[in-house]
C-alpha cells in the first residue's frame, strides 16, 4: 500500500514537470514515475535501508517538486483537481489507447515472470541465494505498479490511487486465502468497484475518483461485517 502511494505522488511530480515543459502530463506522469520506481529500488539496495525508508523519502521529495514546480504555472489550478482526484471527463480516446496499451504490457509482463516476482516478494533473501537478479526483479516489479498508477490517475487522482490498489485486494482476503485466487479476486473487484463508481458519479454528477473509493471502502466494511456475523 506503501508503496502504491509513493509511487501515486510521484506521478503528481511527473505531471507538474510535464505542464511545466508543455508535454503530454500522462507521459509525464509514466516517466517520471518510471525512474521513481527504480530509485527506490536502488536505494533501498544501496543505501542499506528499508524500502519502506526508501519510499518515504521518495514519497515526500516528489509531492514537494511538484507543488513548487506548479506554482511557476500560470493557471494550473484549473487541471490540478482533475489530477489530484480524478476526472472522468479528462480522459481522451488518446488516453484510452495508451491506457489499453500499457495494461497489456503489466498482464503480459505479470504473466511471464509470475513465478520470480512471487519469489522475490516473500523470500528476497533466498532468491538472491538461488541466483536471481533480484534488484532488476525489485525494478521491474516496481515498474508495474508504476504503470498501473499512471493507468489509474485520470480517473481518481494522485491521492486516491492507492486506496484502489489496496481496499480490493483487502477486500479479496477476507474472502479467500490462496494466492491465485486472491490475485483473481482482487482485479474482479477493482474492475467492478471501478465500474460500479462510475455509473453511480455519473447519475449523482460526483467526481469519479472519490465515489470510485468510496464504492470500494463500503464493500470492503460490508464483507467484514458479514464474515464476523457468519459462524
């Protein structure tokens, strides 16, 4: 969750670089949420600290550049929200197509070194051991969650983006235990709360991005009162 949320920020800063510059903001937002997610792979490797440390710092010195950065912007404000917290009505058929582009390149990238990323991620120590590269793995892994933030910013915004990447998922384990049905479930429900928020901003005209989360959150407290009230 940490980790989506630094990332999340990061890709405030890539946005403000890109207004700055007079680019794209999403291709903004990729890149520099990219070369994030390997600095926080090297130093948390490099340094000898926690990645957890690593994103913190992160986290904060990319929030902070992008706000400095957007105050030399004439008339930011206007767009700010739209990125902040989402805005359906932002999102281009460029967009779309970029957005489809770069989800076939996490399920595919998934989907060929699943096994590795498994390994990494609940054993980093004996992959190593085992002659995996782990600090490219660490990357690449990280690269994924960046693109998968920068697939969720026009719709619910830098702030908001790792709620849904973690209220489904936590969602998911109060239903099911093993991993693969886990991984399963958990997209299932990000796809519906997504789409379930969607319709329900449309008919009450509220910003996309918090009824998305406010959706999923809801969900979330509803499972968990069903499960403690089943024997």
């Amino acid at each position: 969750s940490f980790i989506g949320a630094g990332i999340a920020h990061a890709a405030f800063g890539g946005v403000a670089i890109a207004l700055l510059l007079g680019i794209e903001p999403l291709w903004g937002a990729l890149a520099f949420s990219l070369a994030v997610a390997w600095a926080i792979a090297y130093t948390s490797r490099r340094a000898a600290l926690k990645e957890e440390v690593a994103i913190g710092i992160l986290f904060a010195a990319s929030m902070a550049l992008g706000i400095f950065l957007l105050s030399f912007i004439p008339g930011y404000r206007a767009d700010l929200f739209g990125y902040l917290f989402g805005n359906i009505l932002s999102v281009s058929s460029h967009d779309l197509l970029v957005s489809f582009v770069l989800a076939g390149l996490v399920f595919t990238a998934v989907a060929v070194l699943y096994k590795e990323f498994l390994f990494i991620t609940f054993d980093p120590g004996m992959a190593e051991v085992s002659g995996f590269p782990v600090g490219v793995l660490q990357g690449l892994l990280l690269s994924l969650v960046a693109l998968t933030v920068v697939l969720s910013l026009r719709v619910v915004g830098a702030v908001l983006v790792a709620a849904l990447l973690v209220i489904p998922a936590a969602t998911a384990y109060q239903l099911v235990r093993d991993f693969h049905r886990l991984l399963f479930l958990s997209a299932l429900l990000g796809i519906a709360e997504v789409v379930g928020g969607l319709i329900i901003s449309f008919y009450l005209d509220t910003p996309s991005g918090p009824t998305i989360v406010l959706l999923s959150a809801a969900l979330f407290a509803l499972v968990m009162f069903l499960r403690k009230r089943s024997p």
